[in-house]
C-alpha cells in the first residue's frame, strides 16, 4: 500500500469532522433530529404540512456555506474526475439507495456511529464496503 | 422563527464543516476508497472527528425526553438489520465510490455551481423519487 502523503491533510480533516459533530450533536439536542442529509432530503418528496420548514431552513443554511466559504476564505477545490454518464448513474445509485437504506453518511455514518447503533454500523459497513469495491472495479479492474 | 434561524446555523455549521474536512472533494473521498492506489487516509480523521464529538452529545440526548427547545426528541426506532438496509446501504455506496459524491457534500458543491454536482443532485432526487413511487405501489 502508497499512502498519498501530497493530498493528506489530516489536522483540517480533523478540524471539519469536528464541527460536522458539533453541528450533529446541536441538532438532537437543540432541535430534537437527526442530521441525516438523505433523510432531510428525502422527507421533502413530496413536502408534508408542518415538517418542511425545519427541513428547508437547514438545507438552505447549507447552500449558504459555500457562498460564505468563497466569499471569505477563497474557492471550493472541487474536482470530479468521474465522466457525465457515471455522474448520472451515480446520483440515481445514490438516490436510491440511501432512501431504501434510511440513511447516508451523515445518519448512519456521523449520528448512528455516535449513537452507538448496530443497525448503523451494518449500514456504514455495507457502504463504505460498496465504496471501496467500485472504486478497486473502476481503477484497477476496468480501467 | 427562532427554530427556522437555529437550523439555518445548524446547516451553515454543517457545510462550513464539509468544506473544510475535504469531503466536498471528490477526489479526495475517491483517494480514501483506493486501496490498491494512492491511499488518502483523511476522511478517516473526519469520521473520527464527528464521531469523537458525536458519542458525548448523543449519550447525553439518549437521557433526555425533550430537546432544549422542549420540543421532541425524534431518536430513530429501528433496529433491524435486514435486506432494505443492506441492499440499500450496498447501491448507495456503489454509486459513492463511481462519482465520489455523497448526499451532503454534493449539495454543497451543488450550491457552489459545480456542474457535476448539478446533474448528481438532480439525478439523485429522481432516485429518490423514483423510491417514493415504488413505496407507494408496494402499498397500495
């Protein structure tokens, strides 16, 4: 195994898994919810009286991050090396699943891990062991 | 409106986070993944920090009955790991590791105007929709 030492950054890895607990652990116990973002998506299709707004508010506070991000500290490093085709499966793969799954990384990856929850950790195995295969299929078997 | 505003900030904490842990960066969640490559190990040390942070907050909301709105504390109930779970958990990794765009960074980066990211949100909420549907005519 080479470990990519160039693109290995693991003090502001660890600074943003840091709030991204924070900001898990604000949301039970200040609102009472999971932050799951499949979940908060999901729960939108179709919008049901009474439980869109809370939804609506934080999604909106995260399209606000990365306006607040380029503004103040410079440009998001965005590189998505995947093509258009694989793009679109990806999504529909992404879509779909996280919803029969009840949840992505931030629910059973961040606040099932927390939670301590086995039924959590079978999903966050199961993707992140789906993850590592494709990417073993698309680099070094297909590619 | 004071709960519309906590979970703007909430949200805006939550991004700012995914921002500056790398997770808004293909490749870099991609490097994570292979292995058989050029390993990254620093989405480890994302996880590791949210979950560190995590396990305090979560054994403290477990104990309470209300959150400090005095709201409901909605705690999931499921427990059972079954074919739903799994299968769904395996299709949503597989499609992780093909664009290396999971749900939250891929708003993000959806909202800062990546292109890519653009068609992955869309294609995404037609997945999910698509998942609305069969549930309704696996009910009805």
């Amino acid at each position: 195994m080479t470990i990519d030492w160039i693109d290995f950054t693991p003090w502001s890895s660890l600074a943003g898994g840091i709030l991204l607990g924070i900001a898990a652990s604000l949301f039970i116990l200040v609102n009472g919810r999971i932050l799951g973002i499949s979940g908060i998506l999901g729960g939108l299709l179709p919008p049901r009286r009474g439980d869109a707004g809370w939804r609506v508010s934080f999604l909106l506070g995260m399209f606000a991050a990365p306006l607040l991000y380029v503004a103040f500290a410079g440009p998001l490093e965005i590189e998505a090396d995947a093509g258009w085709g694989a793009v679109v499966l990806a999504g529909l793969l992404v879509g779909i699943g996280t919803r029969y799954g009840a949840g992505c990384t931030s629910g059973h990856g961040i606040c099932g891990l927390s939670r301590l929850s086995p039924r959590s950790l079978a999903a966050t195995l199961a993707f992140m062991g789906a993850g590592f295969a494709t990417v073993y299929l698309v680099r070094h078997l297909l590619a | 409106m004071q709960h519309r505003i906590i979970e703007f900030a909430i949200g805006l904490l939550f991004g700012i986070g995914l921002i500056v842990s790398g997770m808004t960066n293909p490749a870099k969640v991609i490097g994570f993944m292979d292995l058989a490559g050029a390993w990254n190990p620093s989405l480890a040390f994302v996880m590791g920090g949210a979950i560190l942070v995590g396990v305090g907050a979560f054994a403290i909301a477990r104990r309470r009955t209300t959150n400090f709105l005095g709201g409901a504390m909605h705690l999931p109930t499921a427990r059972d790991i079954d074919r739903r779970l799994i299968g769904g958990s395996l299709l949503f990794g597989a499609g992780w590791g093909l664009a290396g765009f999971c749900p939250a960074p891929a708003l993000v980066s959806f909202a800062a105007g990546n292109g890519k990211a653009v068609l992955f949100v869309i294609t995404m909420l037609i997945g999910m929709a698509i998942f609305e549907f069969l549930e309704r005519r696996w009910q009805a």
